[in-house]
C-alpha cells in the first residue's frame, strides 16, 4: 500500500470515536493503541497509509493535509 505525501498527516478527532478499536486492528505500523477507552496515535510510528482512516465506521480518524509550499 502507497503511503500518502509527507506533507499529510494522520488526525483524531475526539469526540467522534466510538473506541470501538478497528483502527488499531488494521495499522500495520501499530501506530495506532487503545488507552482505556481512548485512541491514541504515535505518529513517530504512523506512515499516513489511510487504511485506518477507511475502516473507520464513524469517520472519526481524517488525513490533514498541509498547505506548506503551495504558494
């Protein structure tokens, strides 16, 4: 799977995750933890490949993607 551009990065939001740890069980970079009953993100781990951000049923994780160098 591609990764997407270093200028996108992987974001949570919050108060949209239902804890019901899909996420988790698809990162490969294991990126992506359970804390209690909050998702946790390390991005140091992440590689920003999305396929979290598809399993998701909530849409609660999103791919931010920077306007660094568009201008």
């Amino acid at each position: 799977m591609k990764a997407v551009p270093a200028a996108c990065r992987l974001r949570i939001r919050p108060e949209e995750c239902v804890a019901c740890a899909a996420c988790p069980s698809v990162c490969h970079t294991l990126a992506l933890r359970m804390d209690a009953l909050e998702l946790v993100l390390d991005e140091d781990l992440c590689d920003n490949c999305s396929v979290c951000v598809r399993v998701c049923p909530v849409g609660a994780l999103y791919i931010e993607r920077s306007n660094e160098g568009s201008g």
